[in-house]
C-alpha cells in the first residue's frame, strides 16, 4: 500500500484492519493549507483594494467553493474562473456571510449580490460574466468597491483582447 499505513488488530479471531494515510494520520485536525494570489480591484475614483484570493478554475473546485468553511480570513476570497456560461452562485453547505461580484471578461463588476449562507438558491445576473469573486460580505462596501470598477484579473486567466 504505497503511501497508506496498514494497522492489523486481531481480537477472537476476527481481523480489524484500519487503513490510515500516513500523512493524514500525523496531521490529523491540521488545517489545510490554502494557496492564495494577490488581487487587485480599481475603484472609479482610482483607488485601488487588495485582497488575497484563491483561484477556483475547475469544476470541482468551482462546485466546492467556499463550502464548509467556518472562517475567511480577512481580505481573502475566491476568484471564480469560467470558461463556459457560469449557472449563478449558491450557498449549499456554506456557512458564511458572503458577497459576490460578478465580472465581466475584461474585469469590470456587472453587478455585486449578497448571498444567504446555507441557501440553494441560484444567485446570477443577466449580465454576461466570466469570473465571480467572493468576499466576507461588506467587503466590498469597505473598500469601496461598486459596480463598473475593474478587477486586475491575474494574468493566466486574462480573455484575448483584454489588458
């Protein structure tokens, strides 16, 4: 069993093998570590706010999001990534107070929506977008932040066409 630790207890001739990652078994209740980039959001007025996301660009990770946490550090978020027409943000199995900014491909906010924790309601817009991004909700009131502001969309992400 590579990278897996077998632990064999024999009791009245009845086996109970537990199988435990190695790994798993060492750091057990350890929180996982979460990689985050830099963000950076350009209000109208030319102030900027910054914030450290985590970058949801595939299926499975845009289906998790945020889900089962109990906390979001300040100034942290998701940067959600599409690449076909998004369905709309909710909140199954997500405890947070959360805002969402729906982004269109050149990085401008269409339209920001607070979402209700543990509700499977689907929260969208009619206005195309490519990216959503969500914060602790008052995140973006605190820093300013409105519709027709531009996110700096990280580089690998970038639509062709767009700065």
């Amino acid at each position: 069993m590579s990278g897996k630790l077998a632990i064999a207890i024999t009791t009245g001739g009845t086996a109970l093998v537990i199988a435990l990652l190695a790994l798993g078994f060492a750091t057990c209740g350890a929180s996982e570590e979460v990689q985050r980039e830099p963000l950076t959001i350009v209000a109208a007025n030319g102030t900027t706010a910054r914030l450290q996301v985590e970058i949801a660009d595939t299926p499975e990770e845009r289906q998790r999001g945020l889900m089962g946490r109990t906390e979001l550090p300040p100034d942290t978020g998701m940067l959600f990534v599409f690449d076909s027409p998004p369905r709309g943000f909710w909140m199954k199995d997500t405890r947070l107070e959360l805002s969402v900014a729906f982004i269109e491909d050149c990085g401008r906010i269409v339209e920001i929506a607070d979402l209700e924790p543990l509700s499977e309601r689907v929260v969208d817009t009619d206005k195309p977008y490519s990216f959503g991004l969500e914060v602790a909700r008052g995140w973006f009131e605190r820093n300013g932040i409105a519709v027709g502001d531009i996110v700096a969309i990280p580089r690998q992400y970038r639509r062709p066409g767009c700065a």
